[in-house]
C-alpha cells in the first residue's frame, strides 16, 4: 500500500508564489515517476508536471517557465514551486507516484485571487 500526502496549498494573489510538497510512503521499493495533475469543477483532471527517477521533466504549456517541479528521492517527495501564478491556475492540485499503477494524494486547493 502507498500513500501521498500533500501539503502547501492556498490563497495567492495573482503574480504571487506557493509551494506544493507531496511525500509518499508505504510499499515503495524503488525511484518511480512523480508528479502533479490539477482539476477545477466541471472539467477533467489535467496534467501538470511530471517528473522520472533520474530528473528528467515535462510540464504542460500553459506553466512551463512559471512552475518547477523537483524531487527529493531519499524523501520520497515531490515538490512543485509555482511562481507568477494566475486565476487561471486555481484548482485542486493531485500528486501522483506510478508505481504499476498511479496512486493519487488527497488533493490541495491553490485559489489565485485577488
């Protein structure tokens, strides 16, 4: 069994920062993929970030060059630094692991408003 745990979320005004963190734990035998999707009400969950075990990432168009996604593989954690943030970035944020299978976190609300 694997767990993710998140942490980080909230308000922000529009151009402010946050920083999200998601640490696993459980049944992890390995590096694997981490990474984060997001989701507003009504709409299907969108890919953000991603990240593999040795560094190598990708990123949806829409943040590339306003989020950062890094890992800390001795912590089993994943972090996603987002700066210039805007209204259009609000949403529940889902960090994920794939191990044979994604597990997901419990999710964390990000609302940019001002």
């Amino acid at each position: 069994q694997v767990q993710l745990v998140e942490s980080g979320g909230g308000l922000v005004q529009p151009g402010g920062s946050l920083r999200l963190s998601c640490a696993a734990s459980g049944s992890i035998f390995g590096i694997y993929p981490m990474g984060w999707y997001r989701q507003v009400p009504g709409k299907q969950r969108e890919f953000v970030a991603g990240i593999g075990g040795v560094g190598n990432t990708n990123y949806v168009d829409s943040v590339k060059g306003r989020f950062t996604i890094s890992r800390d593989n001795d912590k089993n954690t994943v972090y996603l630094q987002m700066n210039s943030l805007k209204p259009e970035d609000t949403a529940v944020y889902y960090c994920y692991i794939s191990i044979h299978h994604y597990y997901w976190g419990q999710g964390t609300q990000v609302t940019v408003s001002s």
